[in-house]
C-alpha cells in the first residue's frame, strides 16, 4: 500500500511538474562539472538554476550550493571530473555537461548553434573529438551523428549541407553513393546563385542546412565565432555549446562546453542534454547507423580507403593494459600509425582525442619508453 502511495504521489508530481514546464514524463537529471571555467564558479552554477527552472534535476559537482540544485562537492576539477564519471557509470545521472572530455577515436560531438541572420538553429558536425583519422571518412560519419542529433531534438526529416572545406566533394560523392544505396538523406541547397549542396561562408551566416558538416577542428573555430561574435569572443553568450559525443554503439551522454561559454550556453547544454535524454538518443543512433550500414557505409569507406593509399602493415597490438598517461601533440592524421609503432615495439597503446588534441594513451610504466620512441619516429617533438 506504501508503494502505491509513493507511485501515485510521483505521479501527480511529475504531472503538476508538466504542467509548469510543458514538459512531461520522469525530470532528466543532469551532471555539471562547475569549476575551471574562466568566468567563474559563479557562471558555472548561474546555468543550473536556469536549467532547473526549466524543469531539469541538475547535480553540480563544485563548491558551491543553491536552492533547488544538488551539489555534490569536490575539490578541485580533476576530483570533479572523477566524479561525473562515476555518477555516469554507476546511472545516477542521465548526462553530463562538462568542459572537457577525453573521447575515445570514433566519437566526436555535435554542436548546435543559432545564426545570426536569421536566428535559425543549426546543427554543427562535428566540433571535438574526431570520428576518424581519416578526414573524410570523418565527414562522412559526421554527416550521420548531425543526423542523429538532429533527429533526437524533433527535427524529422533534416537537411544537409557540407561546408566547402579540404574534402568536401569527396565527402560529397561518397554520400550520394549512401543515398543511391537507400539512405534517408534531404540535402540542401546553397543560398548562393550556383546552389548545390556544399555550402559556403554565406550560408553558415544563413543557417541554410540544419546540419552543416565539417571536419571537427573547422567545427570547433564556427561554434566559438557563433556563439560569442556579439562578445569580442571572450564570453561565449548563445547557442547549445559543442554537443553530446556520438558514435556506433557509444551510449554515454557526455555534453561539452568551453571554459569560454557563458551562463546562458551552459543552461542550453543542459536542456540540450535533457532532450536528448528525452527523446532516447542513443535508440536514434542505433537505428540511423543500421540504416546507413544497409544502404552500403562500411563498403564505400573501404573502397575510399583503397584507393587513397596501398595496404599498411599488418600490426597486432599487445595484450591490453590500464592506460592512464597520455602523450599529446601528435598530428590527428597520423595517430594510428603512432600507436602501431608502440605496439611493434612491444607497448600497449590507445588513442583518443582530448581538448587539446589528439591524444596517444599507455601505462604510466611505459610513458617515457613510448615518448622516446615516439620522438625517434618524428610523431613528437
């Protein structure tokens, strides 16, 4: 009898709680790491208050308390980050948003922004991490995680538009390709008198495509001039922030925002998570990626992969280790071959792509061995 009295009290709870926010169903409840930002703790919890009165539990891992937020305390960001993993790990949050996150290859995030001209949303893809070494099978697989994001916050039947980048027809003709084999893809058409579906620095001022996609360093440089040109650059004041980490059968929901991004960005990146919480984003995926492996995807990228360089080496990597030291400033492109070389030499090793860059990931035994060899191989300086 208890525990009817406590399922139907949530009950009206949840609906009393509908009524206020217009939004229905069990609270999202969302992490946010609130230290380390150059605008202080004080923005950082600015944004959870106004997440929560749009109808969103936050857990604020810091320092600091306000009414209506869980603040769970740590001491400084490394500890915060530790915690938000956990809390992720063990399900007792929905999603996080944080400032930096480690992605492993093959995730990247998508950011979403509103433009200037017309104050239209569009979706970036992507804005960090890398869903591939090689840059065009990047934009591809980045065409289909704007779709999912896309998708995920109601948008049905999105257009495409790819910026006109290093790679963009290529990227261009393999998606025909998806799309002659059965893939659900819209593009759209440039603004510009020529049209076509590659789009140019007029278009990104239009919010012409609902998903422009690029490769994510370019990304990275369009939400920040987006999202902060009214500011001189320094306060990021609009737009969701850089976006959740997607990739096949990735399930965690990791939301990033800069150091930069102001407190209005921040509370976006929250109800930008909560969405996607909401609308299941991860089943989205699932089904968008089944769809584009039928219509031909892991056929078109091998067949692009042959023909752009003769077959490597075949190299096994060395029975799995914990990895926690990480070695940067190696070039995105040559991160495979960098960890291939420490496996040839015996070395366990990852990649992954940090907030400074791409990143090679080995034991802490191992780390002077494998920067030595690393330096010797012209990978670091």
């Amino acid at each position: 009898m208890a525990n009817l009295e406590k399922t139907i009290a949530k009950t009206f709870l949840e609906m009393a709680r509908g009524l206020e926010t217009g939004s229905f169903g069990p609270r999202p409840r969302i992490a946010l790491t609130g230290m380390g930002s150059e605008h202080g703790e004080e923005n950082a919890m600015r944004a959870a208050m106004m997440a929560v009165a749009q109808g969103i539990d936050v857990v604020y891992i810091g320092s600091l308390e306000a009414e209506g937020v869980t603040t769970v305390h740590v001491a400084d960001d490394e500890e915060g980050h530790k915690k938000m993993e956990e809390l992720l790990d063990k399900g007792e949050v929905d999603g996080a948003v944080t400032m930096h996150f480690p992605f492993p290859i093959g995730v990247s995030t998508v950011g979403r922004v509103s433009t200037p001209a017309f104050g239209r949303e569009m979706f970036i893809a992507n804005t960090t991490g890398t869903s591939s070494t090689d840059r065009i099978e990047g934009m591809i697989k980045n065409t289909i995680c704007g779709i999912i994001a896309a998708k995920a916050c109601g948008v049905q039947n999105p257009t495409v538009g790819i910026l006109n980048v290093d790679g963009a027809r290529q990227t261009e003709t393999a998606l025909k390709q998806l799309v002659e084999g059965g893939y659900d893809l819209h593009w759209a058409e440039s603004a510009r008198a020529d049209g076509g579906g590659v789009m140019r620095g007029n278009d990104v001022l239009q919010g012409t495509p609902d998903i422009l996609v690029t490769d994510s360093l370019t990304g990275n440089v369009l939400v920040k001039l987006l999202s902060s040109f009214t500011t001189g650059g320094s306060f990021e004041a609009s737009g969701y922030g850089y976006g959740p980490g997607i990739g096949k059968d990735y399930h965690k929901l990791v939301m990033i925002v800069s150091r930069a991004s102001g407190a209005p960005v921040i509370a976006n990146a929250i109800v930008y998570a909560a969405q996607l919480v909401r609308s299941k984003i991860f089943d989205i995926a699932r089904e968008e990626f089944r769809k584009a492996e039928a219509a031909g995807l892991n056929e078109i990228l091998k067949a692009r992969k042959t023909a752009a360089k003769p077959a490597a080496e075949e190299i096994q990597a060395p029975p799995k280790e914990v990895v926690t030291a990480s070695i940067a400033g190696i070039e995105v492109l040559d991160l495979e071959d960098a960890a291939k070389t420490l496996w040839k030499a015996g070395i366990y090793a990852e990649t992954g792509m940090g907030c400074t860059g791409p990143l090679v990931m080995v034991s802490e035994a191992n780390c002077e061995k494998a920067v030595t060899l690393l330096k010797e191989a012209g990978y670091v300086g």
